[in-house]
C-alpha cells in the first residue's frame, strides 16, 4: 500500500521531530553502556548509527522536498500567471 504525498510528509515530520531525538538517546545510552571506548571507535558507532535510522524510512523521506506531483499541472494546459 503506497502512501500519498501528504502521508508521506506528514510521517516525515513526525519521524524527525520525534523519533530521531528519540534515537539519538538510545544511541548515546547504548555507546554509554560500552565501558568508554576510543575516540575513534566511538565516532564509527555514531557514524554507523546515524546512517542506520534512516535505511527504514528511505521510501517516506525520497521525493519530500519536491513539489506535490499531484498538484504539477498537466503540460499544455494553461497555467495561471
């Protein structure tokens, strides 16, 4: 089942609103429950983490900053000025 645009925007802003802040404190809980590792591993962690969020969520974030190919209208037909 495909989601509308809207839809599509709307989860967008509740996904980065609220579940990225959300996220980004299980990360950092998750990286502190490690007995502090080297700077280097530890930016690998967050570096892997942040790409990682967003793998599930590719279909709803592609095409958002685009306007609404619903609204686009048809070539040929007049366009008010």
């Amino acid at each position: 089942m495909a989601l509308s645009y809207k839809a599509r925007k709307r989860w967008a802003l509740i996904i980065l609103l609220i579940g990225l802040p959300a996220y980004v404190v299980v990360a950092v809980n998750l990286v502190d429950q490690i007995s502090r590792p080297s700077v280097l591993l530890e930016l690998a962690v967050y570096v892997t983490l942040g790409v990682l969020w967003a793998l599930p969520f590719r279909f709803i974030f592609r095409g958002i900053g685009q306007p609404d190919p619903e609204s686009i209208p048809a070539p040929g037909t007049d366009q008010p000025d």
